[in-house]
C-alpha cells in the first residue's frame, strides 16, 4: 500500500477547525488525490471536539 496516508485534523473551535482543513488541502501537493474524509464531533465536558480523518494517496503525475 504504497503511497496512501492518513491525517488526522482536530480542534475545539469550529472555525480553528476549518483553517486547520483549509491549510492541510492547500498544502497537498498536485501529485495527490483525497481519497475520503471522515468527520466527527464529541462532548468533552461543556466542550465540543471536532475531528476529521483525511485519507490521501500518492499518485503519479499525469504525463501528455
């Protein structure tokens, strides 16, 4: 299973969160596909936990 990667992506605020996201995608090079993203929330106390689980891989470069 050459190639595929997981990150895994979380925070207390929503907007941290989607920064967080934003930023990792961005920095993916043009050489790599998503392959899914799987998402979740928990309670901690009074607090919210976002979380996501990005899974990547490596592909080569399309070549004309």
């Amino acid at each position: 299973m050459e190639g595929i990667r997981f990150r895994l992506i979380f925070a207390n605020d929503p907007d941290v969160f989607q920064e967080r996201i934003n930023r990792f995608i961005a920095d993916l090079d043009e050489d790599v596909v998503l392959v899914d993203v799987k998402f979740s929330t928990a309670m901690q106390g009074a607090q919210v936990n976002y979380s996501a689980l990005v899974h990547y891989k490596e592909v080569e470069s399309w070549k004309d």
